[in-house]
C-alpha cells in the first residue's frame, strides 16, 4: 500500500508539480541571494518545459510514478525480509 501511495505522489508532482517547485526555487533564490538555488530552477523548468513538448506527458507522468512505486516495493519488501530473518 505504500508503494501505491509514494507512486501516485511521484506520479501528480511529476505531472503537476514540477511547475510550481521552479517557482519556488526561482523566489527563493532572488530572496535570499543564494545563486545554486537558481540551478534548482533551472532544473525544474527545464523539465516542466520538457515534458510539455512531450505529445506524451500524462503516460511519462504515470511511468515515473510507477517507477517509484516499483522501487519502493522493492525496498519495503527487503527491508521486511531482513527484519524476519
């Protein structure tokens, strides 16, 4: 169940979230004079502008997000597998 929860996170920030997290970075680096925080940005809008020339953002959204799901299950089930040995 977690691993469906962090999926669908990943999933609707991949999709919706990239955008604002830019903004964010942008704001907060003329704010406080803080010049990697503008790589931030630029790390995020290039990606909100990549995956908009994308025809395909919705399935590269919903791919990222079960990517996540896939690597957290993994992990889950190997951490539960070391704690019962």
């Amino acid at each position: 169940m977690k691993a469906i929860i962090w999926g669908i996170v990943a999933a609707l920030f991949v999709r919706f979230g990239l955008e604002p997290s830019a903004w964010f970075f942008y704001e907060a680096s003329h704010m406080l004079s803080v010049d990697w925080l503008y790589w931030g940005y630029s790390g995020f809008r290039g990606a909100a502008f990549a995956l908009g020339l994308y025809g395909y953002d919705l399935i590269a959204s919903l791919m990222a997000g079960f990517v996540v799901a896939c690597i957290v299950a993994i992990f889950t089930r190997h951490s539960r597998s070391k704690s019962n040995a």
